[in-house]
C-alpha cells in the first residue's frame, strides 16, 4: 500500500475512517495527510447531495473531521516537521 495511493483514494484502501485511524501502516503525519485529502472529497459529496444526490456523506465527513482534529490536536506538541 502506497501512501500517495491512498492519499488520492483513501476509500479504496479504507472503508470507515475508523479503520484508518486503527491502521498501524502509517504514522500520524501520513494519517493526517490522508484525512485532509479525503475530508475534501467527503466535503465535495456533501455539496453534491445537497444539490440533490443522495447519500450518508455528511455523517462521513463528520467523522473524518472529528479523526483528523483528534491528530492534529495530538501533533501540536509532536516536534517532528508537517508534509
């Protein structure tokens, strides 16, 4: 598993963002880059569902917000240097 893979397509590789946070194949600066990427996906489908297509996309980026404040917030004393 590729980060840059999962970077451009983490429901390929992931299916709840629970499952990524769980992963141990990534560390915190990885996990965080992927969050970001796919809460701007997760946000593209919920402006495309509230233009009328359905789906649980808000709930989703919901929780991938909530994991990726809670690694953030864990980063903001970690000295290691940011992607």
């Amino acid at each position: 598993m590729k980060l840059n893979d999962v970077i451009n397509n983490p429901t390929n590789f992931f299916e709840t963002p629970e499952k990524l946070m769980e992963s141990e194949a990534f560390s915190k600066a990885d996990k965080i880059q992927i969050f970001q990427k796919w809460e701007q996906d997760a946000h593209q489908l919920v402006v495309a569902s509230e233009e009328g297509m359905d789906g649980g996309e808000s709930a989703m980026l919901h929780k991938i917000k909530t994991m990726l404040d809670s690694l953030e917030a864990e980063s903001d004393g970690d000295p290691s240097p940011s992607k």
